[in-house]
C-alpha cells in the first residue's frame, strides 16, 4: 500500500487537493466513463481518468475511492476543485499519459521503482 501523497511524486505529478485522512491506495481503477467506475466495488482506490469535470469528484465520492489522478496533463475546472476540497477527495494532476501513470501507480504499488516503469 501507498499513499496518495506519495504517489504524486511517482506520477511527476502536483497534489492538487490533499487527503485530510491519509487513507492508503489498495487498487487503482482507470476509466473516462463514469459509469464503469460506478460498478466498482473496492474502496479506496485510486481513480485515473483524464475527465477533468466535477462529474469525476463526484463519482469518486459515490463510490468511496481514495483519490482521483487526472492525467494528459488536464487541469481541472475551480469548481471541481473546490469540491474536492469540500468532499476531502485527493487530487493529483500528471502530465503521463493515463497507461504509463497506470504502470507507475502499478510499480509502486508492488513495492518497485515507478519511475523506471
């Protein structure tokens, strides 16, 4: 296990709203489509998606995941940020493209280097 802080890093990626509880990131789900993810029965997960709208934050509080990672370098909106602050979900913005943020996560998650992925 992991934490989202740490997790930024490995992403070269800037934490954008940080996880007041510090919960640990068990498994990943990467996903653009809401919907797959609302089946989702795991929690705290990370969520990777490169939809930067409140949707995500959303969705990822619906369905008890640790934090989102936006990736391809998308920002997201203010009021999606203010609403993961509101909802205390983590938010990391990377500029990887959404698989190699996936094998970086996967890496450091089996106790590897997720730089050298």
């Amino acid at each position: 296990m992991i934490t989202i802080e740490a997790l930024a890093t490995h992403l070269h990626g800037k934490l954008l709203v940080a996880d007041t509880t510090s919960r640990p990131v068990q498994a990943v789900v990467a996903s653009d489509l809401m919907s797959d993810v609302l089946v989702v029965t795991c929690e705290d997960f990370l969520l990777v998606t490169s939809l930067a709208s409140d949707q995500m934050i959303r969705t990822a509080d619906l369905v008890g995941a640790a934090g989102v990672v936006l990736v391809n370098g998308k920002q997201p909106p203010a009021s999606a940020l203010k609403l993961a602050k509101d909802l205390n979900i983590a938010l990391i913005a990377s500029p990887l493209p959404k698989f190699e943020a996936c094998l970086a996560i996967g890496a450091a998650l089996e106790g590897g280097d997720p730089l050298k992925f």
